[in-house]
C-alpha cells in the first residue's frame, strides 16, 4: 500500500484521466477508470463517449465525468484534453476507443503533445511514433507483433523500449516488463484471466500507481504481479472471474502487499 501524508489534502494523492470508449466497448473505459480508483488515488476523470456517461454513473459516485464532443473521439477533443491534462498526474488512453477514422487522427495528435506520464491501452498502441516523455506500453503478443514485427520475447521486448524510450509492460501467460535498464517477468496469473476487460483493468491499475509516485517499471511490475495473485486466489474458489472481480478485490491485496 502506498503511504499517504498525514497532512495530505484531496488531489494529493494522485489524479488519473482516462481517455476510451466508444460505442461498440462501454465498458473497456469504466473497468480502466475503476481499477484506478480502487489502486487508491484521489480523483479519477474519465472522458468517454456521451451514451456510456449513464452507465458510468452507476459504477462510481466519485467519477467526474466528461464526454467527446462527438459519439467517438475525434479532433474536436484534442485540444480540451489537452489542456486538461496539466491538472492530472497521469493520463491512461487507449481502452475502448475502437478505430474510427478521425479517432485515430485524435489519438495521434494527443500522443504527440501530452506533457504528463501517460499509460497507452489498446487501439491507441498503434501509434507509437511519437510518444510522451514518460509513457507506459500496454499490448499483449498479438499486439507486440503488430506494433513491432518481432515476436514478443523479452529481448525484443528490452529491444523496442529502448527503440521508443518507454516502458514496456506486454501481456501473457508471461507477463515481460522492460524499460532501458531493467526487464522483469511475472508469473502470476492464470486463464481465467483471458476474459474481456483485463487488460483495461491493469492499464487503469498502472495509471493509479504512477499518479501516486511510483515509477513506471514498477508500477508495472507490481500492477500485473499484484493482479495475477487476485485471479490466482479467485480460481480457488470460483470456475470462472470477471474482469471488475479483480477491481473489487484490490483495495485488500495492497494492504496485504
């Protein structure tokens, strides 16, 4: 658990806003905005799509809220995103945001100009051409390859963070964590954690830990090490887990930690 200052006021404790959804995945953005709750920050800001903002409202009643401008996200978001971006600690984009035509012009634009650390989820792992300063990777194989066009050992791994100057977290039966001078693998976890929303889970998890302090390569290592250990102690007692079991379960497995 992350030690807090007795002194410490809200917003001390970390801020984290996250960047997804669209109409076809409501729920990618939700799960990545929860996990950053449960790992303990103080305020979560998630811009989603306008339908999925009811939804939200029903998972969290200290979310705040904001919408795209239109359905998905598209160039008429980058520039309050970004100007919003200066009062958070870490910005998480990526999950749910699908591959609509001007959310990728979007996507790419924000990438470009973010100035806080920033974990990058799913779709927007394409982009890695031009990345924040301090940016957290988060593609499992498939994605590695696509992204890469090397098979995701954790040489290749080490390889391209050093390539793109980020930290690497790529997701698997083997969990490799890499940045320039470090590579860690995790092998927490099991196939119960093949169900959908996962990885938007651990996106969100890392973003909360980086906004609390931590630096990059650990919050990953931590963040999918502390996750395998949940889903391991779930398939104790259940055939099958949800991705947002694994949320509920967090604040308990850190004070453990």
């Amino acid at each position: 658990m992350l030690v807090r200052k007795k002194n410490s006021h809200k917003g001390d404790n970390g801020k984290v806003m996250i960047i997804g959804g669209s109409p076809l995945f409501h729920g990618a953005p939700i799960l990545c905005s929860l996990a950053a709750e449960y790992s303990g920050v103080d305020l979560v800001y998630p811009f989603i799509a306008s339908s999925q903002i009811e939804a939200a409202k029903t998972y969290s009643l200290n979310f705040i809220l904001q919408s795209f401008k239109e359905e998905v996200l598209s160039n008429s978001d980058v520039k309050p995103i970004l100007s919003f971006s200066k009062q958070v600690d870490c910005v998480v984009i990526g999950p749910g945001l699908g591959t609509a035509t001007k959310t990728k012009s979007a996507v790419k634009s924000i990438l470009s100009q973010l100035q806080v650390p920033t974990v990058v989820d799913a779709s927007a792992l394409m982009y890695t051409n031009q990345l924040p300063e301090v940016c957290v990777l988060t593609p499992h194989r498939g994605e590695f390859l696509s992204m890469t066009g090397d098979d995701p050992t954790p040489k290749n791994v080490q390889k391209w963070s050093k390539n793109l100057k980020a930290t690497i977290v790529c997701k698997g039966p083997e969990d490799i964590i890499a940045d320039d001078d470090e590579i860690a693998i995790n092998n927490t976890g099991n196939a119960l954690m093949t169900v959908g929303g996962t990885g938007d889970v651990l996106s969100g998890f890392i973003g909360g830990l980086i906004a609390q302090g931590m630096n990059p390569f650990d919050a990953g290592k931590y963040a999918t090490r502390i996750l395998g250990l949940i889903a391991d102690n779930l398939a104790e007692m259940e055939s099958s887990i949800r991705a947002v079991d694994l949320v509920y379960a967090l604040p308990g497995a850190l004070l453990k930690m």
